[in-house]
C-alpha cells in the first residue's frame, strides 16, 4: 500500500518535470511569435512584452488543461487575441487616455525594414509602403487587424486563423478580404 | 501560402494581388518582423535591469536591516547605560542620605554632650553660689 503510494507520487512527480519541460520547449519555440504578434497588433514595445508575458502565465496555468487539439502555437495565439482584447477594451473605457507613452507609430517600424540589394531611393519607396499599409492596419476594425495580421504578418492558414481567433473559416475571409480591400484601396489612393 | 520568397499574386481569399500590393504586403511583414526582433532583444534588458534592481533591493534591505539591528543593539546600550547611570546615582544618593545622618546624630551627641556638661558645671556652682543667700537667711531668722 506504501510503496504503491510512494510509486504514484514519483509517476505524478515525472509527469509534472515532463510537463514543465515541454511547456518550457513551448515558450522557447513560441514566445518571438507572440511577442511579434502583439507587438505589430499593440505597437507598443513594453504592452507587447507585458501581454507576451501574461499570455504565458496564463497558458503555464492552464497547461494541464490544454488537450492538444490545436497546435500549442494556435492554441497561445488564441490566449494571446483575447488578452489583446481585453486590453482595446480597457482603453476604450480609458478613452482619455489618448497619449501612448512608449507606443511607436507603426510608421517607425518600416525603419526596420531590411535594405536588401536596394538602392536609396527604392529604400525610400518600401518605407513609405510600408508605412501606408501600417496607417492603413491602423485604421482596420480590431477584428480585421487581428485576421490581417495572422494572415500576412504570421502566415498563418485560414483554418489556423478560424481555431486561434475563435471564428469560422468563413467569417475569417470575409474579414480578410474587407481588409485587404481596405488596405489595396489605400495603396491605391496614394499612388 | 507563403510570402517568404515568392509573390504568390493570388491571396488565400481568392482574389487577385496585384504585384503592387503583394509586394507592399511582403515588405511590411519584413519589417515588421525586423522591428520585433530588434524589440525582442529589448524585454531581456528589461530582465537585467529588473534583476539588478532586485540587487538594489537586496542591498537596500541588508542596509535596513543593519541600520534596525544598530539602532535596536544601541537602544538596548543605551537603555542599560542609563541603567546603570540610575544605579550609580541611587548609590550616591544613599551614600550621601547616610553620610547626612551620620552627621546629624554626631551633631546630636555632640549637642548632648555639651548640654550634660553645662548642666554638671552648673550643678556643682549653685551650691557655693547659694552660701551668701543662705547666710542671709539664717542670719534673719537669728534675729
């Protein structure tokens, strides 16, 4: 009875040391892409590492719970969405507070922009691409930014975007192609 | 789909990208990709600063510490030196307290000394200072 008593808690001592190994595999495999989604989603460097970070407090809390139907990444995405939300919806109700403090235009992100083979001038011209459809994003609902930037920022598939932001595939195309029309028509307008 | 190394001209929507878009599509997502990779760097400055604040605080708890534990020790110092400052005055003051009665009984005895001699100088006068008197008498009741 003892010694069945001193096995289960080894085995359950094992799966604990397992399970903390692999969520530690996640956050390293995940953590640069949340960050980056919530960074391109929030432009704001410090909110980004904040949210990232209660994303992953958040998903360590619920690690045992995660079934593995999703993939971990889809899965830490979703979590991620719906912290973003709540924060919208936090500024929303501190709709005074209209001054970012740390926040970046995301026009400053095209300063990032790799020069490549290009020269001065092109480089010139893919900032201030990029700095339209970053104006453009900006100007989406919170939905269509969501599903744009998961589709063309992460690269992720429709089925991905559906499981992560909650939606059904349908939806997600219908919001996808409202804001890609949105951000051709901009780019258009411009030129 | 992917946008690493090809310009697919059709999105997953099923609508036509013109290259324009595609390639404006393409350079955002680069950037935005380098800018969060140069950001990412940044949190782990945030950790260091945070773990070198935590030694701050270390430190300024140990310094806390040491000023309480001085301030306690010295009290404690203090409060006995006071102690034994009381004491000592106790001590003086009984002192003096019994040097003063001693004083006063000498003073006393000495008083009661002198008074037993005046009271014996004048016990052996009287009688010889009395003879005259008493002579007097006699001779009156004589007559």
């Amino acid at each position: 009875m003892a010694a069945g008593t001193a096995l289960e808690a080894m085995t359950m001592a094992t799966a604990q040391e397992i399970a903390a190994e692999e969520f530690s595999a996640v956050v390293t495999k995940h953590r640069p892409q949340i960050f980056r989604f919530l960074l391109s989603s929030t432009r704001d460097v410090d909110l980004a590492e904040t949210l990232t970070q209660e994303c992953f407090l958040k998903a360590h809390r619920h690690w045992g719970s995660f079934r593995g139907e999703s993939s971990a990444m889809t899965w830490l995405m979703r979590i991620a969405i719906n912290l973003q939300k709540d924060h919208w919806r936090n500024r929303r109700l501190q709709f005074w507070r209209k001054t970012r403090t740390n926040a970046v235009e995301l026009d400053e992100a095209s300063d990032w922009l790799p020069s490549g083979e290009r020269s001065v001038e092109q480089q010139l011209l893919a900032r201030e691409r990029v700095a339209q459809v970053g104006k453009s994003v900006e100007g989406l609902s919170e939905r269509q930014r969501t599903v744009f930037l998961l589709r063309y920022v992460e690269e992720l598939e429709l089925s991905e975007i559906a499981r992560a932001t909650g939606l059904n595939e349908g939806t997600v195309k219908a919001h996808l192609s409202r804001a890609l029309a949105r951000v051709r028509g901009e780019l258009g307008g411009k030129r | 789909m992917s946008f690493k190394d090809k310009t697919d001209a059709v999105s997953v929507v099923g609508e036509e990208l013109s290259p324009e878009l595609d390639l404006a599509l393409r350079e955002f997502r680069q950037s935005v990709h380098a800018w969060s990779e140069a950001a990412y760097s940044q949190p782990r400055t945030a950790v260091a600063t945070g773990r070198r604040k935590q030694v701050w605080r270390l430190a300024a708890g140990w310094a806390l510490s040491g000023v309480l534990i001085a301030g306690v020790v010295s009290t404690g110092v203090w409060e006995h030196h006071r102690q034994e400052m009381r004491m000592a005055a106790a001590r003086v003051a009984e002192y003096e307290r019994l040097a003063a009665e001693q004083r006063n009984q000498q003073a006393r005895q000495e008083d009661e000394d002198l008074l037993a001699k005046v009271d014996s100088d004048v016990s052996r006068g009287v009688p010889s200072a009395m003879e005259p008197l008493a002579q007097m008498m006699a001779e009156d009741e004589a007559k």
